[in-house]
C-alpha cells in the first residue's frame, strides 16, 4: 500500500519537501488551484442560470397548461350553460309551468323528447331531468315521468330550491363523479322558484377532453376544478378520497379566501411537501388551479445537475493535466538554470537545495557579469561608435528606422544640425616623414588631434580617422543661426591647422560640406566636403576650402585645351630636353587653371597624359610595359596642383625619356611574342624566317639571333615543335584522320608520321589509342 502510494503521488507530482522539485510542486498545486477555483464559480453560475432559466420554463409550462384546461372546460361549461338556458325558453317548458295542472301526457312526452334531444347532441351530459313543484314530478330522459318522492336526488332537489341561486353548480348526494348544473324555472315571475332544470355532468368524461388529471370541487357558490400531477400518487386514489383530499388541500382553502383573480404561492400538496399553486379565477364563479408537487420539478432539474456535475469533472480534470504539462514547460528554463548552475566552476553559483536560493544565486550571478559587461561595453563603445560613423559616412544606412535607433544607442544626436569636416595633410609623402602605406597611422594621428580640440572648444561632435583621413562630424542645435554654426565651426577649423603646423609640422587641408538638419543628411556633407578638397588643383594658397565658397556659377567664358603647349611638351621629350618640357608645361598648367573649372583641369590632365603615353607607342614603346606602371592611377592620386606639377616633372618626364632610349631592345622583345603568337595561331601553314622578318620590320639574320636568345631555341626547331604540339592536340581531342592531322598542320601524311615519331616516340596511331 505505501508503495502504491508513493508510486501514484511521484507521478503526480505530489512529494514531500525535502524533493529539490518542490517549488514546481507548488507550482502545480497553485496552478490547480487557479484553474479549478474558477471553473467551479463559473460552473456555479451557470448551474443557477440554468435552474432558473429552468424553473421559468416550468412555471411557463404550468401557465400553459392552466391556460389551456381553462379554455376547455369553459368551452364546455358555457355551452352546457347555454343549452339549459335554450332548453328553459322554451315555450312548452314555460307553458308547463304557466299551468296548474301537470297532468298534461302529451306535453310531457314533448318536453321528454327536447330533453332526450339536448342529452344527445352534448357527449358531457349524462342526465337531464325537470321538476315542477306544482305536481311534484320529475321528467326525466333515463327515468320519464317520475313522482318526486321516488326520485333519487329528492333531497337534493329541496336543498337547491331553498338556496335561491337562479344557477349553480353542485355535486348531489351520494353521486359521485358527476357535477349537476341546475337552473331555478321558470325565468320569468315574481313567485320565486317553482322548479328546477338539471344538468348532470360525468366528470370522467370531462377530464378525459381536458386531457390532464383533474378534480373538481364544488362549493356553495363556486366551482373549482383542479389540475394534479400523478407524482401525488393520485391515480390509485378513490374519487371520493380524491375529492375530499382535494377539497380539504390547505392551498384550496387560501385560494377560495382569495379575492384575487390569480396569483401563485407555495403550500402543502397531497404528501405533505411543499407544492407549487396556480390560480385563474373568472366572472362565472369558477377557479382553475394547477398543483405542481416540488418533486416534479426536482426530478426535471436532476438531469441539469447530472449534466453540471459531469461538465465539472471534464473540465477540472482536463485544466488540471493542462496545468502539469503547462508548469513543467514553465518550470523548465528554471531546471535549465539550475543544472547550468551547478555545472559552473567554484567561482560560479553555489550549490542550494531550494530553487529559489539557487534562481537568487544565479541571478546575483548574472547582475555580477553585467556589471563586468557594462564595463567591458563603456570600454570599447568609441570602438562600436567610430564604426557606426565609418557607416554613416559611406552612406551604408538604406533605412531611416535602424539609422535612428543605432544613434541613439550611440548617443548621436537625430534632429540636430550636422556638418562634415575632412583634413588630408599634404606632402608628407614627399617630405618621407611617412610611407604612403602608413596613411592609417597618418589618419589615427589626425583624428585624435582634431578631437582634443573638439574637447577644448566646447562643441559637439564625433572625430575619426576615415580612408587616409581625419574626419569631423560637428552637430548643432537646430535653432542657432547658420551665420553662427559656420563661425564656430571656422573657429574650430583655424585651431587645427594651427595645432597641426605648430606642433607637428603639417601642412594640412580642410575641406567643409553644407550644414544639414538630419544626420541622415551626414553623407551628403561628407561627398561634398570631399569635393571642396579636389578643389586645391587650382586653388593651391587656400588651406581651408568651404563648399559653398568654391562652388559658384560658371563664367561665360570660352576654355580651350592649350594644344600649343601639349605640343611643345612633346617636341621637347623626343628631343629629351626635360627642362623645356617643364617649361613649357607650367605654361599649360597655367592656361588650364584660368578656367577655374576643375572638371576641365582635371580631365586637361588626363588627355595630356593620354598624349605622351600614344607618342610613347609610336616611338616604339611597347604598350604593356607603359601600363605596367599604372601612370593613370598615380596621375588619380594627385589632389593638388603642386603634387600634379610634381609628378609630371619628377616622374613621368623622366620615365618618357627611359622607356624611348629603351624602345628598340623593348620593340624586340614584343616582336619575339608577337611571331610566336602567330605561329601558334597558323600551325596549318608554311610558316617561313623571311615572312615572319617581314612582318616585324626587321632582317630574318637579326630576327633569328634575337630569336635564339629570347627562345633558347632556333626558329625552325620552334615551329616543328609548334606543330607536333598542335596535332597531339587534335589527336587526344577529335576524331580526325591521321591524314587529317597532317594537312591540318601543313605536312604530308608521310613526313608528319616521321616527324611525329621521331619526337614523340610513339606513331600517331599508338599515340591516339594510349592517351584517350
């Protein structure tokens, strides 16, 4: 028993508290709880709707029926009332009565054979029968003429006449089952009653059209007739006991106290229980009553609390196994969190029997590392934030959403006006103070230059070392004037050329964008800054360039591209005279910054360039070795004019002079490639010394030296081996004839299978069957 016992409350989850899992236990059992208290009110609420929502459809059913037995038996009361009434007009009935003498036979067949008609065409009346004082006889339709003291309801007949009720309903003595409605006759005459017309109602017949179990109870001035419910027990019950039972009910008795026309109260039915009365009273002095015993409705609403309970069960058992499957899942981060816990080393979280200790622990744990993190976070966060700028700068930000949140989170400023500075120092590359691959040492000092003395001015801004550069991102608030924002903002520019030229010897440039008002403008002030700096090509003197001050409306002004002085560089480079080359080209260089444009001097540059490398070519110079030295992409490098004019005259000039004295060994070698490209290209054909002399400008005795020493091979032997190599090819890769093979290389079958075997080792055939 213990062990089924502890077997039922394991799986349950119901264990004593030294279990480490008694906190999901309680998790359980709270859960439980939280489930089953609110199903039981609601269950509650619900079985007390339906109860009476029930009990309404009951007493509306009761009212129903009520309603019902009312209209029916006073469709047949009224119309019985009605034929008495028809019967006493008539005239032989009222000359019956007009007459002393009731001797009369005929007449008193006549009046018989009303009466036998009125009994037969009504299925209620069992008995009619007519009394006149006057003879003291009774007319009958089951007995005829019949004298009064040999009638059976003598008595009766006296007891109605001294009540001197014109009409009522009675039950006569000692006939039960049967109502009698007597009328007092004649109708018309002060003498008072002199006789009485009756008509005897079987009340079986009755209740059988008013379909119910009913019992009718006659008063002295009323009739009641009462509907039962078999749950009484009434249907194994004499009609006399009924009767008198019904009659002495304590709800009969409040009922004919009643002066009101209907109503409903609870009160003792046949077995002593309370039962449930309903009353309708009517002009004519009959009550209709519905008695329903507490029992009968009890055993209707059984089923509803059958149904409730069931329903309850279902669902308390379906909420409490939601429940545990629910705080396991939940309970399950926290089991995760313990056995991660106590996997830690010693510097971890101790070991605790309570998960709460051990949650507490961890998460003492887990404020610990925070801590650590934040720190290690308030550490390299100018890393994360100069990277975040790197982006914002190249414009990497497509969606205004994520620019705004990573700017916040780096405290950047969205709505403020930004604008871009860039600062490049000039020639420390030429001065060899640095390498030109040491820019990002270059930039890094920049940068933090410019950002001590964004500290000491007060302003706020962001400075970082970007592409070989400094870079500053200066924000200000958005209502100070422009005026103001590019004061302070030269303030700031005159104190970095100044701290650069006189604490570390440099020369630098700056270049200023335009003042946006969102940072997602930054980009655009960062490109333009940058354009103002390609505006040192003319403008050399100014260290300080501001987009806006260098940017102007285009003169009408014709620009031409001096091909006079172009032409004089050239003359002066064939003629290898570098210092009237120079001359001449500071005149051009003259001639092409008047324009002030710095497209048309930049591109002026370039085309000169151009020039010099295409006479280059027509003296000789093989084009590979000019593009060897990248002249374009140094020419790119250049930013100012001095540098350019520096390069031309430092470099270029007198590369030209070198690659001219150098052409003819250069035009040999290209010459070398340009024959053996041509032989590979025509294996096919009678490939000959003098043909291909021909075709480079030279004599076949120069070209097979030259050959020779570039080749390490003599002509002849190149171009045999030239077309062995073609026809191995054509051999492994098609399915061409040894013929084939052999016009397709330009020898005879014959001579190509001894050539080929000689060199190869092997004839064709074997060649082609081995190596496919």
């Amino acid at each position: 028993m213990a062990n089924w016992k502890k077997f039922f409350s394991k799986k349950l989850g119901i264990e004593r508290l030294t279990n480490p899992k008694k906190y999901l236990y309680k998790l359980i059992w709270l859960g439980c709880i939280s489930v089953c208290i609110p199903i039981i009110l609601a269950s509650l609420l619900y079985y007390q709707l339906s109860i009476n929502r029930m009990e309404k459809y009951i007493q509306s059913e009761s009212d129903s029926s009520l309603t019902i037995m009312k209209d029916r038996a006073e469709r047949v009361l009224q119309e019985i009332e009605q034929d008495s009434l028809q019967l006493a007009k008539d005239p032989m009935l009222q000359e019956a009565y007009a007459s002393s003498s009731n001797e009369n036979v005929i007449r008193n067949i006549e009046i018989l054979k009303k009466i036998a008609l009125v009994k037969n065409s009504n299925s209620f009346i069992n008995e009619i029968f007519l009394y006149n004082s006057s003879g003291n006889v009774i007319l009958s339709n089951e007995y005829g003429p019949v004298s009064k003291l040999e009638y059976k309801y003598k008595d009766d007949i006296d007891r109605l006449l001294q009540s001197k009720r014109l009409t009522q309903w009675s039950q006569l003595s000692n006939r039960e089952g049967y109502i009698t409605f007597a009328r007092m006759l004649p109708l018309i005459g002060n003498g008072g009653p002199e006789g009485i017309l009756g008509f005897e109602i079987e009340t079986s017949v009755l209740s059988k059209f008013l379909e119910t179990n009913s019992v009718i109870v006659t008063g002295a001035q009323d009739l009641i007739i009462v509907k039962l419910h078999d749950p009484f027990g009434i249907n194994g019950k004499l009609e006399r006991e009924l009767i008198r039972e019904t009659a002495g009910l304590k709800g009969i008795g409040i009922i004919k106290a009643s002066d009101k026309s209907s109503g409903n109260f609870v009160e003792e039915g046949f077995d002593g229980k309370p039962a449930q009365y309903k009353y309708v009273k009517n002009v004519f002095a009959r009550t209709y009553v519905s008695v329903i015993p507490e029992q009968a409705v009890t055993e209707q609403l059984d089923w509803i609390r059958s149904m409730m309970v069931l329903i309850l069960i279902v669902f308390i058992g379906v909420g409490i196994v939601l429940t545990y499957f629910t705080s396991k899942r939940a309970y399950t981060p926290i089991e995760q969190l313990i056995n991660h816990s106590r996997s830690l080393s010693m510097d971890g979280i101790e070991h605790k029997e309570n998960e709460l200790d051990i949650i507490k622990e961890s998460l003492d744990y887990l404020s610990k590392e925070t801590e650590k993190l934040g720190s290690y976070m308030e550490n390299i966060e100018p890393s994360l934030r100069e990277k975040f700028l790197f982006q914002l700068l190249s414009g990497d930000y497509t969606r205004n959403e994520t620019l705004i949140q990573d700017s916040g989170t780096y405290g950047i400023e969205v709505e403020f006006t930004n604008v871009v500075l860039i600062v490049e120092a000039e020639n420390i590359y030429k001065e060899k103070r640095f390498l030109p691959e040491e820019k990002g040492i270059v930039a890094f000092s920049l940068a933090n230059v410019m950002q001590e003395i964004l500290r000491n001015h007060t302003l706020q801004g962001y400075a970082i070392p970007y592409q070989g550069r400094g870079a500053a991102i200066l924000q200000f608030n958005s209502d100070m004037a422009q005026e103001t924002m590019l004061s302070l903002t030269m303030v700031y520019v005159n104190a970095i050329t100044e701290a650069f030229k006189k604490y570390l010897s440099f020369e630098v440039a700056v270049g200023i964008g335009r003042f946006y008002a969102h940072v997602a403008d930054v980009p655009v002030s960062y490109k333009e800054a940058e354009n103002a700096l390609k505006y040192r090509i003319f403008r050399d003197s100014e260290s300080v360039l501001f987009i806006e001050d260098v940017e102007h409306i285009k003169k009408n002004i014709v620009i031409r591209y001096p091909r006079e002085s172009e032409a004089a560089i050239l003359d002066a480079l064939k003629q290898e005279d570098i210092p009237f080359a120079i001359t001449n080209f500071k005149q051009f260089t003259e001639i092409i910054q008047s324009s002030q444009s710095y497209v048309f001097i930049y591109q002026s540059y370039h085309v000169l360039l151009s020039s010099l490398i295409v006479s280059l070519e027509k003296h000789g110079v093989n084009a590979a070795d000019v593009i060897e030295h990248n002249l374009f992409g140094q020419l790119r490098s250049k930013m100012t004019s001095q540098e350019i004019c520096d390069w031309f005259e430092e470099t270029f000039f007198p590369l030209y002079t070198w690659l001219a004295q150098n052409d003819r060994e250069a035009t040999g070698d290209s010459a070398i490639l340009l024959i053996c490209k041509y032989i590979s290209e025509n294996c096919g054909k009678d490939l000959s010394l003098v043909q291909c002399a021909e075709m480079v400008g030279v004599s076949p005795s120069y070209l097979s030296r030259m050959f020779k020493k570039k080749m390490g091979k003599n002509f002849l032997e190149y171009v045999v081996e030239s077309k062995i190599g073609e026809a191995m090819r054509l051999l492994r890769d098609t399915d061409q004839g040894i013929s084939e093979v052999a016009t397709a290389i330009g020898y005879s079958e014959r001579n190509f299978i001894r050539i080929f075997q000689r060199r190869v080792q092997l004839t064709p055939g074997s060649y082609r069957g081995q190596y496919r």
